[in-house]
C-alpha cells in the first residue's frame, strides 16, 4: 500500500509540477522543496532540533506561542519553521526569524524529497499542524527515529470519509504517528474513528487563541498615517478577503457613505497581488482608492492594503471589522485575531476551518452574518450606536483574553514523549 502512494505521488507530481513551478504559492525554494539545502540554511548545534511546520502564515503565527515553553521544555534547543507557500516563508523571515533558528520551504512529500529532508534536518521531534498529514514525511521522519505530533488537530467532518477511503487505499499514516493534540473533542473523536490510536490522542485547544490572550497593542501611528487616515477616523476594515467578496463590501460601504460620509473602507485581500483589481473596482464604483505601499496619505475613501504582516496592526486602527474568506467558500480566516484587539468582528455564513472560534466568539462581541444585506444592516445598527461598539470591543478582548494556555499544554505532552522513551 506503501508503494501504491509513492508510485502516486511522483505521478501526480510529474502532472502538477508545471503548475507548481509558477503558481504564486509555490514557485520559489524549488531546491528545498526537494530536500536539498545551501550551507548555513539548517541551524547547527548539540541541542535537540525541533521541525515544526505550519502551511501558511497564518499557520506558522498560531504555532509561534509554543516557542517559548519549547526553549524552557527543550533546554538548548535548535526551533525550524518549515512552510509551503511563499508568503509564509516571508512572514516568517520577517516576523518570527529572531524566535527560531531557521525557516526553510517543506519538502514535497516525495520518497526521495522527504528521506534527503529528514536525512539533512536530522529532526529529534516533527510537529505537523491542523490536518499536514504528509505520509512519506511521517514515514522518514519516524525511520529516523524522530517523534510526529500533531498540534492544532482538526479533521473536517465533510472529509472524513475521503481521509478514510484515502487511508484504507495507502496505509494509515495516523499510526505512525506519536500524539495527537486535538482543539476539540470532537475532533478528537474523529482523529480516534480514523484510526489514530486512543491513547495518544488528547484534546489541549488552539495555540492560536494564546497569541491573542495578551489583549491589544497601542495603535501604530505610523501604519495610520501611511493609510492616510485621520486621527479618530471612523474605519470599517475587511481583512483577508477573498475573490468574489470585495464587491459585496464596495456596496455595503457605497451605501453606508450617505449617513456615514466620514467612513473610511480598509481593504487587506488575502492575496496582495489581487491588490489592483481591487483598486480598480473601487474607482468603477465611483470612490476614490490608495494603496498602503503608496502611502495613501491624501486619504481616500478606500485603502488597499497591499503589504505583508501588516494586518494584525491594521486592526488596531478599525473602528470594527470583517473577516473575509466567510461569504465564499473558502471556510473563513481568523476572526480572533482582530477580537484580540478589542473590536467588534463580523463574519460571513461559511466558516468551516474555524468553527472553534465562531463557537468561542459568537454573541461574545462576534457577529455572523448570513449575506451582504445583513452585513449592512448590522454595520449600520452598529455606527449609529458608539457605546454598543465599544462595548463589543471590550466583551470581544475578555473573551480571547478567556482562552489561552494550549501551547503550554502542548509542550508538556511533547516532552512526556521522550520521558517515557528518552
């Protein structure tokens, strides 16, 4: 069955390799993608080496609370972040290089590509995150003696007769597998069903929600001025939109202007090189539009921003908030992170990848809305009251500030792995 997968995935790979090569996503670190490493890329030193890899940005920011307790768990210990699209490697170079010692592309998951990774990272401990499930990545890393946990454990319902069919077709990745650190139980349960052995599986929460537990920053004065946005200003800020959203927000705050005229709109696609085409359907509309990396400082109506890393602090600057990825069927994006920071959140009907945080963050200062036209409507009712938003504001932080302590909880499990098996 082994060899079924592997025979597979080098097809597949054959078939998808032109379009991975130019795809946004994954057309850079090729060399790295198929294990292959410049000197000095891999940090060096006789203190345990713990791979952990998150797909995304995103991914790699909710396994960041963990650093900490893993430096005092782990005494002496080399932290790799490992990523597969290019924007997480940026991010993560950018924003989390000074807490790690070093940020490489996954390999894909190859025979040959995941034995010369594993061969050359020579891992004590692999942590994979939500549903990584690379099968030749677990299987080199275990043949070399390395433990495999999963954190952030999540397996969509809709999926799981897919990842059964899937496991029964290939052999069960699950069991060679050391521990698995569910958000919910019952995602526990289902990660149990699909054959991941009871007694490794534990249910420890989100990391996530302990980046966020430390309530808001002050707000950047500098970011505010490159968005040109007044002092005080009134702000509606969409974060992480998707394809298909902007226009529904372009006519929610078209017709928001005649009793808000001092609204200003902050668009951060998900994706920043969709950056001019949301410019431009700003201005078919009639409104006027800049670009953070241009320094919008003569102050449009709408400001794209078309920067990395920069949203978490944008936040700070809204007066409330959507989340995007919520009217398509993209699952939803992290609505916590914008609560954290004491605002009131709205979100779209399709939230499937974060249904914990709908579940933390509804009627707790989080709305869900089930379209465009009830966005509107709540956003209206919001504006005309100011001591309800502020009040949202503050249920929302005290919320997040409510759920924390995953990572350390994590940790712990991690280290009992090489206590009972030093």
């Amino acid at each position: 069955m082994r060899l079924l997968y592997i025979l597979a995935s080098y097809v597949l790979f054959a078939v998808l390799f032109p379009v991975l090569s130019v795809y946004r996503k994954t057309r850079h670190g090729l060399g790295q993608r198929l294990g292959f490493y410049a000197p000095g890329t891999l940090p060096e030193g006789p203190g345990p080496l713990l791979w952990l890899h998150g797909a995304s940005a995103g991914d790699l920011l909710a396994l960041s609370p963990m650093f900490g307790p893993l430096r005092e768990r782990f005494p002496g210990c080399r932290i790799l972040l490992s990523t597969t699209t290019n924007t997480g490697y940026l991010m993560a170079k950018d924003r989390l290089a000074k807490q790690v010692d070093g940020v490489v592309y996954a390999p894909y998951d190859l025979w040959g590509a995941t034995r010369r990774a594993v061969r050359a990272i020579r891992p004590n401990m692999l942590v994979l995150e939500y549903t990584e499930i690379w099968p030749n990545l677990i299987r080199a890393a275990k043949r070399s003696g390395a433990r495999v946990a999963l954190t952030n454990g999540r397996f969509s319902p809709k999926n799981e007769g897919k990842y059964r069919w899937f496991f029964a077709l290939i052999g069960n990745p699950l069991r060679d597998m050391d521990l698995f650190l569910m958000r919910l139980e019952e995602e526990a349960e289902r990660a149990r069903s699909l054959g991941a052995p009871a007694e490794r599986v534990w249910v420890t929460g989100n990391t996530k929600f302990d980046a966020l537990a430390a309530g808001p920053a002050k707000e950047d004065e500098a970011l505010r001025r490159a968005l040109g946005l007044a002092e005080g200003a009134r702000v509606l800020m969409a974060g992480s939109t998707h394809e298909g959203e902007e226009e529904h927000l372009l006519s929610v705050y078209q017709r928001l202007l005649p009793a808000h005229p001092e609204l200003r709109l902050v668009i951060a696609p998900r994706y920043i090189d969709r950056a001019s085409r949301i410019q431009a359907l700003a201005r078919e509309a009639g409104l006027t539009v800049g670009l953070r990396s241009q320094e919008n400082r003569e102050g449009g109506q709408v400001v794209v921003l078309d920067t990395i890393g920069e949203l978490g602090r944008a936040y700070r600057l809204a007066t409330l908030v959507f989340v995007g990825g919520s009217f398509t069927k993209r699952g939803g994006q992290n609505i916590l992170e914008p609560a954290g920071q004491g605002k009131p959140v709205l979100f779209g009907p399709h939230m499937d990848n974060f249904r914990d945080s709908v579940q933390v963050l509804e009627g707790r200062g989080g709305i869900q809305v089930k379209d465009a036209e009830e966005l509107f409507a709540r956003v209206s009712e919001l504006l005309a009251q100011p001591d309800r938003l502020t009040a949202l504001g503050a249920q929302a932080r005290a919320t997040v500030g409510q759920i924390s302590g995953a990572s350390r909880r994590n940790v712990e499990h991690m280290a009992g792995l090489f206590e009972k098996n030093p």
